[in-house]
C-alpha cells in the first residue's frame, strides 16, 4: 500500500510536469497576490499605451458575438440604454432605431418601460431585439424573457448576453439593482420557456485567465487572442444566446 501511495505521488507530480501546471507550494503568484483587485472599473481606468482607453474584458465576447450575428439586426431593432451597437453591427440594414429605458432620464430613450412588465410595448414590434448585460438587473428576469418574446415580430430574433463569472459592483450605478448571474442551464431553461428549443442556441464565453483578468479589473488590451479563443464551459465569464420567434 506504502509503495502504491509513492508510485500515485510519483506519477501525479510526472503528470503534472508535462502538462505545465506548477507543483504544489510552488505557484509564483506575482501581482495576483492580493486580496483585493487591480481595478474596479471593468478595465477602463487601465493606463495603457499610446493613451488608449482600455475597454472590458467581457466585451470582447459580446462585440464577437454581435459581429457573428450582424445579419440579425434589421428592421426595426430595439436597443437597452443607446443605440450604438444597433448603427454599428446593423448600419444601413436598420429601418428604425429604439432605444429603451427603465426612466424617463435618459435623452436618447424612445420607450420608457420595464421589461419584466411592459404593456405599453406592442405586440410584434421588433424584427430584433439587443439585450447586451441587462437580464441580471431584472428581478424578474422570467418576466423579462417572455416580454421579449412578445415583441418580437415573426420570425424576430433576440440576441441577448448575460454575466457569468462576475464581480459585483455594489457601490455602481447599477449596484442596488444587481440582482443576478447565470449559468447556461438557467439561461436555456428561462428562452425554451417561450422560445421552441430548435431556435435557442446558446454560447459559454470565457476561460480561468479571462475570468480571472474580468475580476481583477484588467482590460481586454491586456489579453491575447489566443488567450480568448480557449473557450471552457466550466469557466463561462458570459452567456451569449440568440433565439428566434416562430413564424405566425
């Protein structure tokens, strides 16, 4: 049993040595080394080269994302808080810009509602719908979903990104009002509700050193391709679905 427990030793420090993965006791922590973060700014306070303004790490993956589905962004769109992703991704394609808002503070909204009950949006608006890192500020965000749902038109799409691994910003703006974060089953359970499965297909972003980085408040600048493109669903930094409406 004694040489069992030496060769098990012998073979998991072997193992671990080829895949590269330090040693117990030996990890160089360096500037991770602390118990609060680099930053508290999404990566935005960053000082980086050239006077470049350095943006979040999350947004790496909804700006891929949004590209990947820009043929989506048609027609009438529907935006949260400003219309900038709805010129950029949908230029010329876009007949009509809306702009919700929760309060009427807001100069560039054209709809004043709440999402998770919102009569006064009709039916069958929207050809789409872009909803980048607003679910988790809803309450109630099941409420929100099948609003969504109603006003899209037939054959509408939602393309909708939500916080995974995250810090919470409680002293934000948005601080008394963040409510949640999700998993990828809570995001498929909450669409299948309204939306026929076929048309939900959902996308983990994210990896430990992406998380990681987000947490610490590093910017998106400071990471490279490669380093984004590990994708591991076990580490899922955001939840990026679309989800189509059914013909009438």
């Amino acid at each position: 049993m004694r040489l069992r427990k030496r060769a098990y030793r012998v073979f998991a420090r072997l193992r671990r040595s080829l895949l590269g993965i330090p040693q117990p006791g030996a990890i160089d922590f360096g500037d991770l080394r602390r118990v609060t973060p680099i930053g508290r700014e999404f990566g935005l306070d960053r000082p980086l080269p050239g006077d470049q303004r350095g943006s979040p790490v999350d947004r790496h993956y909804i700006e891929r994302f949004l590209e990947v589905h820009a043929g989506d962004i048609h027609g009438r769109v529907l935006e949260i808080g400003d219309d900038a992703y709805t010129r950029r991704y949908g230029g010329d394609r876009v007949a009509r810009r809306d702009v919700l808002n929760i309060t009427a503070d807001n100069s560039a909204a054209t709809i004043v509602a709440d999402l998770a009950d919102a009569p006064q949006i009709a039916d069958a608006s929207f050809d789409c719908v872009i909803l980048t890192q607003t679910l988790h500020l809803i309450y109630d965000a099941r409420g929100a979903v099948r609003t969504l749902h109603r006003i899209l038109k037939p054959d509408g799409v939602l393309l909708m990104t939500v916080p995974g691994i995250t810090l919470v910003p409680t002293t934000s703006v948005w601080g008394h009002t963040w409510y949640w974060a999700f998993t990828e089953r809570a995001v498929r359970r909450m669409l299948e509700e309204v939306f026929d499965p076929p048309q939900v297909e959902i996308e983990s972003a994210g990896n430990v050193l992406t998380a990681m980085a987000f947490l610490h408040g590093l910017a998106a600048q400071e990471l490279t391709a490669r380093e984004f493109s590990a994708a591991d669903p076990d580490y899922p930094l955001i939840l990026a679905a679309r989800a189509c409406k059914g013909a009438a």
